[in-house]
C-alpha cells in the first residue's frame, strides 16, 4: 500500500488556511478535514463549534461519525476517549512543544499514543472518502511537527503568513463562536506561531513552502499549481478559474464560518479592510511585536507600497 499524503497547514489562525483547503477540496483525490485537531473536543460538546463543514453535528456527519470511535478502547464512552485525547493534546504538542518534538520526536508513550492516533484518524478518513491527500489546517506546530514520525504518511508543509495587520484587524470582533484579540495579543501569537511554523519547514525544506496569503489572493490559481506541485499532484486538477471557484459541501471541523458557504466563490485580492479601519494604535502594535519576521516576510509598513504578489519555497 501506498503511503498516504498529508498536505499540513501551519502558522496562525485568521490566515486564510480555510478557504484554501476549501479550494483544494475541489481537486480530485483531496480531502480537506479542517483544523482536526478539534474534532474530539468539538464532538463532545466540550468545545465551541460542534458542526461539521456540511452543515450537520460531528456526531451526526456521515464522515465524522464512523470515524470518530476510531483508537477508541472498547468500553471507554466517547466522552471519556475524548478526555484522553483532549488531555495529551494540551500536555504534549501545544506551540511550544515544537522544538521538542523536532528534537526527540516520539519521545513518551503519550506522545506516541497521540501520534498513533493521528496516523490511524487520518487512514480512516482516507479510507472513508478515497482520498489519496488529507489536507490537515490545524495550523498547531507542536502537532504538525508529528507528522513525520507517522508509519505510512507522507507529510509536506505549508507555512502560511498573513499581514499581522490584516490578522489583528480580523481579530478585533467575534465570529460567531470566536472571541475578539486585542492587537497586541494577536500580534504575539502570530509571532509565536510563525517561529515554530519556520522550525519545521527549515527540518523539512524539500517537502515545505512557505506561502504569504496576499501571494494566493493575487495568484489564486498559480498558487494552487504550486501547492498541487508540491505535493506531487497533477495541476490539471486545479479547480480554479481566474478568480473563481466552484465550492462544494465539505466536511471540516472547526475553521472560518466562511466554510459552510459553497457555490461560485470569487477569491479576492488583497486585503482592504484594515487599511480603511484599522487604528493607527492597532497598526504601532501589529508592527512592533511583528519585528523581526515581519520584515522577513516582506511586509512593509503602511504607505511603503504593495508586496510582489511572489511566495517562497
């Protein structure tokens, strides 16, 4: 049997990861599960977001509920599975595990059993949906890191940024069951994530990218070729046209509330909002505590002109 391919989304959330997995739902043989990290806490009521991606409860999805009570031991409630899982989640690949799970890879039977699972969720999933990719948005680097220590998968990385600027303005109000960030707060994740994101990709570079969110909204389509390249995908398969795409139902856990839309989707460029609406107060702070991957990653500060609609690998 061939190994299984898992395209993983990582970096901080408001980047646009959901409607890219959503586009690359569309291409033959993909499977977009969304942030799966949460399907266990989100199935059992003790998250925010029960619903899947077509609409109905995890527990009820013709997908999630046959593979939910997979690695569950016979006996243990779903409930409790879901515990168990919650609890290593939390205890051993957090953001801050990253490193460690780049330096000691399955290092504790926790950490082993929490990767067993993955390896056994995503053939599941593959199995259910005839999948040949699994595109995985979690965007949680101390579980993304895992990836490579998985029998049978084949892990490639995307490290996706977005304007710290676009990310606070998107974080200043509450959607739906997603509490509001100040500035400040959300520019120190993003930090934080970006670090981690850039650890992995630099152990993985041959099996890595790292892609700017305005670079996809300029080049929608060119930059679906490339993520279908990385992952040694036919482009033909590429479902986008000019800007427009074609979305079916998916069945994502968690993500943007944008993901239970389908239908003609027009992918638009560039962010425009935040330029309008965003304080200066709010910009000061994205900048600052951006520094100094925010100009590595070529942003530039306000007035300074547009970035090259360019990614890198």
């Amino acid at each position: 049997m061939s190994d299984l391919t898992v395209l993983c989304v990582t970096g901080w959330c408001r980047n646009g990861s959901t409607i890219i997995g959503n586009v690359l739902n569309e291409v033959p043989g993909f499977f977009h599960v969304g942030e799966l990290h949460f399907l266990w806490k989100n199935s059992t009521g003790r998250g925010v977001n029960g619903l899947c991606g077509c609409g109905r409860e995890l527990t009820a999805c013709d997908i999630w509920s046959r593979v939910l009570p997979v690695g569950r031991p016979a006996g243990l409630s779903a409930d409790a599975h879901a515990a168990q899982v919650i609890a290593r989640q939390r205890s051993r690949v957090r953001t801050r595990h990253t490193w460690r799970v780049l330096r000691r890879g399955l290092h504790d039977g926790e950490i082993r059993a929490h990767a067993e699972l993955m390896g056994r969720v995503y053939r599941a999933v593959a199995e259910r949906t005839g999948a040949h990719t699994i595109v995985d948005t979690t965007k949680i680097p101390g579980e993304a890191a895992l990836l490579a220590h998985l029998p049978g998968i084949t892990p490639y990385y995307v490290h996706l940024v977005r304007d710290p600027r676009a990310v606070a303005h998107s974080w200043r109000e509450p959607k739906q069951y997603v509490y509001a960030m100040s500035a400040a707060r959300s520019t120190a994740y993003w930090h934080g994530f970006n670090l981690a994101s850039a650890a992995i990709t630099r152990r993985h570079p041959q099996r890595s990218t790292l892609l700017r969110y305005e670079s996809f909204t300029a080049d929608p389509a060119g930059t679906i070729d490339a993520l279908l390249r990385l992952c040694g995908a036919d482009p033909a398969g590429n479902p986008v046209r000019g800007r427009t795409v074609e979305l079916g139902t998916n069945h994502t856990v968690t993500g943007n509330p944008d993901r239970f839309r389908s239908g003609p989707t027009v992918i638009r460029d560039s962010d425009e909002a935040w330029r309008r609406t965003l304080s200066a107060a709010d910009r000061l702070a994205a900048t600052a505590l951006a520094q100094p991957l925010f100009t590595r990653y070529g942003y530039r500060s306000a007035g300074a002109g547009r970035l090259s609609p360019t990614g890198g690998r």
